[in-house]
C-alpha cells in the first residue's frame, strides 16, 4: 500500500484520503506519511485541517511523523507548518513538539542538520518554546523534545533544567541526558550529576539522584565517582542502595 502511494500523483492520494471509511482513516494516513512522496505529504498538509479534524487523527499523524525511521526535511516541514500559530488542544500540541524532536534527532543521524533548513527551524521552535513556557508541564514537553533531538549544543540548557527545576522538570532534563552518547558527557556534565546526586545546592527526589549517579557510572566512571556512590548508598534505604550496588557491580563487570 506504501509502495502504491509513493508512485501516486497527489489528486489520487487526496481523492484516498477524503474517501477512506472513517475506521480507516488513521491506517490511510499513516501509510502516506510512512510514503514521504512529494505528493503524498502534500495531499497530507490539504486534507488535514486542525481546525476541524478529531484529536485523534491529528496526534495519529504526529505519532506516524515522529515513529518514521528514516524522515526526510520534507515531513518536517510539514509537521512544523501544521504546528505554527495553531490554536490546537494540549495533549496534539504536545504530540507534535514530541515528534519534532525525534525528526530533528534522526534528520541529524542522517547528517543532514547543516544541511536542512527545517532542521535549524526545527530546533529553534523547540527552544523558543522552552524559553515561554510558563507551566511545569510544558517545560517537560520540551525538554522531551530536546531529549529526542539529542543534540549536543542543547547540553547546557538541559543541565540548567536539570539542577534548577521542579522535580518533574529536573527528571525530564536528566533523562534527556542519558539519551546522549559517552562523548558528550563530559567533566560539566558530570560535576552537575554530582551536585545532584550528592544534593549539594538542593533536595532532590531519589529518582533523579539515582538518574544522576547512571550517568556517573555509564559514562567512564571514575574511581573516585564509585567511590563517593558507594559510601552513599549507606545513607539511603534498602531498595535504593541495592539498586546502586547492582549497578556498580555491573559497570565493574
């Protein structure tokens, strides 16, 4: 169906689209995202208008958008423009900020961040938007953004998230730290982690002290970061610290 829709012309796609039984509506539009033709995505950006169609079509084609494997700057695009200055409920505008994270994230594993004009807007939408945002929970949703797009020039907001925020901001920000390969966590990221883990400016819930002392111990440990964990861990209750000893005899092993 995929292949029949890559070689469709665009009027034949909309004429689908318009004429598909509403039960399968959802599996028509996720097979013309999962195309990525020119003609597909453009009858994709006609025929879905946010002012009227159901939540649920709308967070399926976000989700169809952020789950492709291999995206092109193209389904991008379209996500962004479905996305700008749209009056849409919370729960698909918080899909779609999802989805342009994980676009940008493999559009980069792609090489092809410098090279794409919607990656760059990609990014910035992101960012502006963490930067308004007045509610926790919004301020999640783009640091789960950032999470997906795992970029590196991100780390400093995310650790700024991650000492600074609210309980739930602070476990989004240390998340999306792990997300991030070995190289990129460096002597910063990692005095941050024990400050955190170590609660040495504030309380911090035990999840994110635990989330913390993983990225200590994932990412070359050192002897002393062991060390320091290890004696830790008789302060904390039962659970907690056998969590912690089970991990350092994995990263030991």
């Amino acid at each position: 169906f995929i292949q029949m829709l890559r070689s469709a012309k665009k009027r034949d796609v909309l004429q689908l689209l318009r004429r598909a039984p509403e039960e399968m509506l959802p599996f028509v539009v996720e097979a013309a995202v999962a195309a990525q033709s020119v003609a597909s995505l453009a009858a994709l950006s006609d025929f879905l208008d946010f002012g009227k169609e159901p939540k649920s079509l709308l967070e399926k084609f976000f989700y169809a958008a952020a789950f492709s494997p291999r995206p092109s700057g193209e389904l991008l695009h379209l996500v962004l423009d479905k996305l700008d200055g749209k009056q849409l409920a919370p729960e698909v505008q918080e899909t779609g900020i999802v989805a342009i994270g994980s676009l940008v994230g493999k559009l980069c594993q792609q090489k092809l961040c410098g090279l794409q004009q919607e990656v760059e807007r990609g990014v910035e939408t992101i960012l502006w938007g963490l930067r308004g945002a007045k509610e926790e929970s919004e301020v999640v949703i783009y640091l789960l953004a950032l999470g997906n797009a795992v970029l590196p020039e991100t780390i400093p907001t995310l650790l700024d998230h991650a000492e600074e925020g609210p309980a739930a901001v602070t476990t989004a920000a240390i998340s999306a730290l792990q997300r991030f390969p070995t190289q990129h966590i460096s002597s910063k990221v990692k005095r941050a982690m024990r400050r955190i883990f170590h609660e040495k400016r504030k309380s911090y819930e035990k999840t994110c002290r635990l989330a913390a002392a993983e990225i200590l111990l994932d990412n070359e440990p050192l002897p002393m970061d062991v060390t320091n964990i290890l004696l830790a861990a008789n302060e904390l209750e039962t659970e907690t610290a056998t969590f912690l000893l089970l991990k350092v005899q994995s990263t030991l092993h």
